[in-house]
C-alpha cells in the first residue's frame, strides 16, 4: 500500500524519506485491519507540506537531525534499526526537547493519514463533504436567545 513513489519529494531526500517514514509509523502504527502511515505513504504528504516552507523546512531538519542524533546515542545505531520501544523512547525525548517540531510533525502526520481515502472507506466513512445531504439538526430550545432579541437591533444601517 505504499505510496512514496507517486510524486517527487520535495524537501525530503533518500535517508531523510525513510526516516520521516518510520517515524510515522511509529505515531500512527499499524492497527487492525487500518495501515500504519508510514506503509500508506503518508511521508509524500509531509514532505510536500515540508516544502512548502521555509520555516517548516528549519523545523524538520532540526527535528530530523535530532531523531538520529537521539537513536546513535541510545544503541549506536540508526533509528530504523532500533525495536519499537526503543524508537518510542527516541520520539519521546524528542518531543520533550524540541516540541514545535513534534506538534507539528503528529498534525501533518494525522492530517495526512485522515484524508487518505483508503483510510476514510476502512474507517466506515464517505468520503464526501457534508453537503448537499447535510446533515440533520435536532430542533432545540432557543429560548435563551430572547434577552438577545429583546434588545432589538443593535447595529445602524449602512
């Protein structure tokens, strides 16, 4: 299911997009029957929102460069060779040390798993947006509005 291969990366380069794609699959691992966001090739999106910005692009080879660095001073080696527990605690000390970039890496990391339509049809859901079927609105007491229509127009005509 793998998806790296479908457009051209933009900031991310060879070591740097098998990094970025094991880390997520360490934040969106495999469950069930649903893949994990790195097999699903979820590294593409991050590195198209990557190169995208100048500030993104500081960010994450800060961040990245800190993930190796973290992974070679626990065991030696690099963090696709560590177990999972051992690239848990990695992303954990990571997170602690350089928190703008953990935030903004599990945002592109879920928002670029979410929108995958694989995942939204194993998910149960349509992908389509919420109208024109809408969606139903149960009526409700709209009673604590009528201070607020008492008042009248509070606002001149322009």
């Amino acid at each position: 299911m793998t998806r790296e291969s479908e457009s051209p990366s933009t900031f991310l380069i060879g070591r740097q997009l098998e990094l970025v794609t094991r880390v997520l699959d360490r934040i969106v691992p495999r469950h069930d029957r649903l893949p994990g966001a790195g097999e699903l090739g979820v590294a593409t999106y991050v590195d198209g929102v990557i190169g995208k910005s100048a500030a993104l692009k500081r960010l994450f080879s800060v961040g990245l460069r800190a993930i190796e660095e973290r992974s070679h001073d626990s065991k030696g080696e690099g963090f696709s060779e560590l177990s999972d527990v051992e690239k848990d605690a990695v992303l954990r000390q990571v997170e602690s040390d350089i928190p703008d970039f953990f935030e903004k890496l599990v945002q592109h990391a879920y928002t670029g798993y979410y929108i995958r339509p694989e995942v939204i049809e194993l998910l149960g859901l349509e992908a389509r947006p919420p109208q024109p079927q809408g969606y139903e609105v149960a009526p409700g007491d709209l009673s604590a509005l009528d201070n607020v229509r008492k008042r009248g127009r509070v606002y001149r005509e322009a």
